[in-house]
C-alpha cells in the first residue's frame, strides 16, 4: 500500500476541500465568463466537482470507477489545454497540472480503501 489508513483518510478531507474549491471556481465562471468555454460546461463541471465531493467523503464501491472515467475525461481535456498553453504561448496552466497530479492520487487512495475494506 502507497498510503496508510491515517493518511488516506487525511487526504480524503483535503480532496474533499478541493473538490469544494474546484466547484466554487466554476460556479464563479458560471457568472463571470473569464474564458471560452460555455456556460453550461462549467455547470455541469460544479455538479460533478459537488458529487466528488460525496464521493471521495462517502466513498461507496461504484464512485471508484466513475472517477477513473472522470480521471480519463481530465487527462484529454486538461492534458491539452496545458499542451495547447505551452506550444501557443510557452505557459503553463497551473490548475491542469494539479489536476492531473491530484486526481491520480486520489484514484490510488479509493483503490486502497476498497481493498483494505475487503480485508
């Protein structure tokens, strides 16, 4: 195991919070338009980032998988956004790349739980 039980359930807290922050972020661009995605997106992406936020606190069997499709859907979507910065402008997207860094992470934590479950 990557992560002992104190420090998952550590963690889950803190990708709780942020999953809180990451909804805040884009209720704001609901808004306030501050980029070129639709409103809609950002929309769907607070009530994604709110059932996270049930998810990694509740943690039940099925949000594993759900979140390994979300973690897919973020590699495309913030995966080339942060190339498409870099090659366009030679900036990086800070949030793409916590995203990308976070969301693994948490992956690892909810298979760890669930295998320390069934022990």
């Amino acid at each position: 195991m990557l992560f002992s039980v104190k420090t998952r359930a550590t963690l889950f807290i803190v990708f709780a919070v942020l999953g809180a922050i990451a909804a805040l972020y884009h209720l704001t661009r609901v808004f306030y338009t501050m980029d070129a995605s639709p409103r809609w997106r950002h929309i769907v992406f607070v009530i994604i980032n709110l059932f996270c936020v049930y998810g990694v606190l509740k943690r039940p069997a099925w949000f594993t998988w759900l979140l390994g499709v979300l973690l897919v859907q973020q590699y495309y979507s913030h995966g080339l956004f942060l190339l498409k910065m870099w090659n366009e402008q030679q900036k990086i997207d800070w949030i793409s790349v916590a995203d990308l860094i976070l969301l693994p992470i948490v992956l690892v934590c909810l298979i760890e739980d669930r295998r320390s479950q069934k022990h």
